[in-house]
C-alpha cells in the first residue's frame, strides 16, 4: 500500500512539473509589451495583497493574447485581389 501511494505521489509531482513547464513556455510566445501591458493591467484590477488573483489574471491575459496572434497569422493574405466589402447596398448590375 505505502509503494503504490508513494509512486501515485511521484507521477502526479512530475505531471505537475511538465504542465507548469507548458505554461511558463506560453508566456514567452507574446512579446515583453504584451506581457507589460498585462502586468500593469493586474495592478491596476487586484491589489498587492491579492497576489494569486494578479496573477491568475496575468497568465490570462497573456494566454488570450497569445491566442490571438495565433489565430492572426492563421488568416491567408489575398495576394493581388483588391478587398471589396461583401454587401454595398446596391442592387447588383
């Protein structure tokens, strides 16, 4: 019984460690400006004394950034093709 609850104990530090260590990679696929922007916005929200809140908000934040960039890039450019509006309010000629 002591060896299984001591090998659960072991796997789930080291899942604990690798997911921590995604995390700590996200942060670094947004530029230090965003990352600013974030800090200075969790100040201004949640006080020093909330530390946990401030910093739930900043990974927050710094994940939808990051999002958001990645869904950015995804989008094809239109090579060559003027961008036309897909309703003018006229009738069509």
């Amino acid at each position: 019984m002591n060896k299984l609850l001591i090998s659960t104990m072991a796997a789930a530090l080291a899942v604990s460690f690798s997911l921590s260590a995604e995390a700590a990679g996200m942060k670094q696929k947004v530029s230090a400006d965003v990352q600013a922007s974030c800090k200075a916005e969790a100040a201004k929200k949640f006080s020093s004394a909330h530390f946990l809140k401030r910093r739930n908000f900043v990974n927050d934040c710094i994940a939808q950034h990051a999002n958001a960039n990645k869904h950015a890039k995804a989008k094809p450019a239109t090579a060559g093709q003027p961008v036309r509006p897909t309703t003018t309010g006229q009738a069509a000629k």
